[in-house]
DNA sequence: ATCGGCTCGCGCAA
DNA sequence: TGCGCGAAGCCGAT
C-alpha cells in the first residue's frame, strides 16, 4: 500500500500491534481519556489513516460498570461529555459507538466483528489501561496504534525514564515544545460512511445497565463537554488569568482555571489552552505562571504514572522519603482519625474540614489546599501508607477529576516528597515538607473561604 | 518584613 | 568532584 505523509507528528504515535494494515472494515479510533472530537491527534490519526485507506471511521468508547471505583458524579460529567462529542462526530460522518461491559472483550470483540482495517487509541499510562490494551492487542489480528494526544509533547519521547523532579524534565519539554505546539487541522468531514450502525439512542441503554455507586451525587454548578470546556477557558483567560499569579495560592480568590475536569477527561485539549493563552494579551509573568502548571506539572505526572507502576502506594515514592518515612512510623500521632471521620469532616481543623466539604459537595478541592489537605491526613493516619489509600479512596470517590495521573502524583508530593526535596527533620513527617494550620491561615482570608464553601 | 538554615540528589561544568 | 538549585514551607533570628 501507498504510505502517505501524515500531519500527526510520527514521534507522538507507538505501535501496540505490529501488523500489515488491511482493506477491510473500518479505521477504528478506541477512545479513552481523550473524550473530544476536535483538537484530538488521536482522531485526527485515525482519520489519516482511513482516508488513505478509503474506508470509513469509527469511534468506539468501552464503558465499564464501576471503573475504578468511579460514582454516578463522575460518570455523568462523563456521559454529559460523550453526547456531545458523538453528535459532533456523527456531523463529520463518523460513527459513534458505545460499548457497555468488560472493556477489553467488547473492544476486541467489535474489532474482530467489523474486519477493522487498523485500530488507533489514546495513550494513558495507568495500569489499568496499559492492561486493557495489551489484552485487545492479543485479541486481534490488525495494527493497532496509540498516539499520546494529551501531552503537548508527547510522554513516551520527552524522556524514557521516571523524572527526579519539574526541573529535570522542564529543560526536556521547552526544548522542543514549539516543535509539539503546532495548530491543530480540523477534523474533516468523512468522505466514507459507515455502513453497520446501530440505530437509536445508546446512552439511553448504556445508563440503564450500568451498575454504579449512585451516593455521591452529580453536581450542578458545571457543565460538561467540549463547548463548556472552550467556554471556561475563554472566560478564564479573559476574566481571570491577569491576576493568576498572585491570587492562584488564595482559596479565598476565585483566580483559578477551573479546567482540570475537562482537562481530565480530555473535553478539551492542553495545548488547545496553551495556544490560546500564548496569544492573547496577558501580561508574561501571569502565562508563565499558568504555562508552568499547563503543561510542566501535568506532563510530570504522566512521566511519574508511565515509569513508576507503584504510582498509587508506599512503594512509588523516592528512597530518601521511604525512608524518613519508616523512621518516624512509630511517632504519637496527637490525632488520629479513621476514613469515615475523615470522610464526614470531622477533625478539629475549621481548614480541613472546610476543604474537605468543598469536594465532597463540590467536586472540587482548591489546588492549593489538595496540598495541605493531604498533609494532614499522613498527620492523622496511623501509617504512610494508609494515608497514601485515604487519600486516593476520598480524591477518587468526591472529585471530578479523580483517576488522573496528576491526582496520583499531587498525593504522592504531599504525602510521600514525590518530585520534592528533603527538609527539616520532625515527627511523623521526618524529612517530608511539612505544612502548618497556623501559616495558612496566617496567609489568607480562611473566614472568607470557609464562608463560600457548600456545607451541603 | 526578610533572611538563612534545614536537607537530598540530579545534572552539568570542570 | 564540586556545585547550584529545586513542585507550592517552616521557624527562629534580625
């Protein structure tokens, strides 16, 4: 067959399953994390390869009942998202499929009904998927490619090893960032219908079968999907991005992006967000600040989960903390409360318990105060290591952004010194940076915040 | 209000 | 081998 040039930077693609690409069925996209259908190089390489192909394009989205303990609020923002996206890409003449069940078998299972030609999803380093994938490669018999379409340069080539820390990988990624920072070409409309859709609404019968935990309640002050997503976005940079830099550490201030649940479920792109902050008239120092947590801090939390599997226990974290950790495993612990105490708010921190509502009821915690919020709990729990499951089981159950790398990676910093340095020794946190009540309510308006946080 | 020390290890210069 | 410096701090001295 005739190799064609594709615009989808090769660098950003791996091949899961090496095999000669067919003349068959359709181009497959499988979608993960990445639930849009403009900015997606992942869809944007799906559709290269089926029109080179001339066959037509299929996007098909596995749903799991209780995907890593996932709850009706993310599962909602989820679906609320995935309506959108699949009639905008049945506007393009693509098809859309949802598929409920045990996400590999209906994956391979479709893949071998329709006589794919080739199959192409999105990278995410969890275990979970790395394992769904490898189980789909071996059940089939067609290329299957993953292009990295959440990093702004991709994972897998900025670096090939876990990073010690922001200011080892930073030099890496400005290196050849403007390189990975190109405009995205629109998703075109497909010239190759697809033949086998199945009639009807399929989020109507997806939500019926689906068996999830439905205590932890939508939310309602945000609204899911691409055009909400570009919408907080414009709103953010216009209203908000001038004073990031010194109000995005204020949880009294409302200065911060409110992206990170469409950035999560890939509703919208980060470099979409990088290339509209660079153009627009701000002064530098606030698209610095806010770059740096685009694209610097996000992109290490994937290189954390894809080279460190024990990314979500004791074990991800560097030697030097394992190790102060252990030390100071015996310290008194003036309190120590248990998850369901911890859960409900009830600790004798007004701060906390403040926070901790906030996601409860919210579905989002100010990113400042994740960090002090994850602090405590090593403070009050018996061990590292059950603070490091308390946090994940609160961070997974309450927020919208749960199961991001990037939550994992935020719970090993403030619990386990993950990609920080060591500091003065002390009790329970030995050379882990501590974080104190009395200097965070020293450095804002806590009344303020506490007054504005949803109590129920 | 501001400053230095705390303390570890990577990466680069030499 | 030495040295600078880092994902968001704290504390005590001045």
């Amino acid at each position: 067959m005739v190799v064609v040039a594709m615009s989808v930077d090769k660098r950003r693609t791996r091949t899961l399953k090496d095999y000669p690409l067919k003349n068959t069925g359709p181009v497959i996209y499988w979608m993960g994390r990445e639930q849009r259908a403009s900015d997606n190089w992942a869809l944007l390489y799906a559709q290269e390869l089926a029109l080179n192909l001339k066959r037509p394009l299929v996007v098909i989205f596995t749903l799991a009942s209780g995907y890593l303990d996932a709850t009706l609020r993310q599962y909602s923002f989820m679906l609320d998202g995935l309506k959108e996206t699949s009639i905008s890409l049945e506007k393009k003449n693509i098809s859309f499929a949802l598929l409920v069940g045990d996400p590999p078998a209906k994956a391979a299972l479709f893949i071998n009904k329709t006589n794919a030609c080739s199959v192409v999803t999105d990278f995410e380093p969890l275990k979970i998927k790395e394992a769904w994938k490898k189980k789909v490669a071996k059940n089939i018999s067609v290329a299957m490619f993953e292009v990295d379409a959440r990093n702004i340069v991709p994972c897998f080539f900025v670096s090939p090893k876990q990073e010690f820390g922001a200011y080892t990988l930073r030099p890496k990624i400005n290196r050849i960032l403007l390189e990975f920072a190109t405009p995205y070409p629109a998703l075109k409309k497909h010239p190759y219908k697809y033949s086998g859709a199945k009639k009807g609404d399929p989020f109507a019968k997806a939500a019926a079968s689906l068996k999830i935990d439905e205590s932890v309640k939508p939310v309602n002050w945000v609204e899911a999907g691409e055009s909400a997503a570009k919408r907080t976005m414009k709103y953010f940079i216009k209203e908000k991005l001038a004073r990031y830099p010194d109000a995005k550490n204020d949880a009294s201030k409302n200065a911060l992006s409110y992206l990170s649940p469409y950035l999560h479920f890939g509703q919208i792109s980060s470099l979409t967000v990088f290339n509209e902050v660079k153009k627009s008239c701000t002064p530098q120092d606030a698209k610095d600040a806010f770059l740096e947590e685009l694209v610097v801090r996000r992109e290490l939390a994937d290189n954390f989960c894809l080279y460190n599997k024990n990314y979500d226990s004791f074990d991800g974290l560097p030697d030097w903390a394992k190790k102060t950790l252990v030390k100071h495993k015996a310290d008194k612990r003036e309190y120590l409360y248990s998850l369901k105490e911890l859960e409900y708010a009830k600790t004798h921190d007004a701060l906390w318990n403040a926070a901790q509502l906030e996601m409860v009821n919210k579905g989002k915690m100010h990113g400042y105060l994740r960090m002090y919020w994850g602090k405590k709990i090593l403070e009050w729990s018996k061990s590292p290591e059950d603070a490091i499951k308390i946090a994940i089981y609160l961070n997974d159950r309450y927020e919208l952004d749960g199961r991001d790398t990037n939550g994992y990676a935020g719970i090993m910093w403030a619990i386990g010194g993950l990609h920080d340095r060591a500091w003065g020794e002390r009790d329970i946190f030995g050379k882990v940076r501590f974080m104190s009540y009395n200097s965070q309510i020293k450095k804002f308006n806590f009344k303020e915040y506490i007054k504005n946080v949803p109590i129920s």
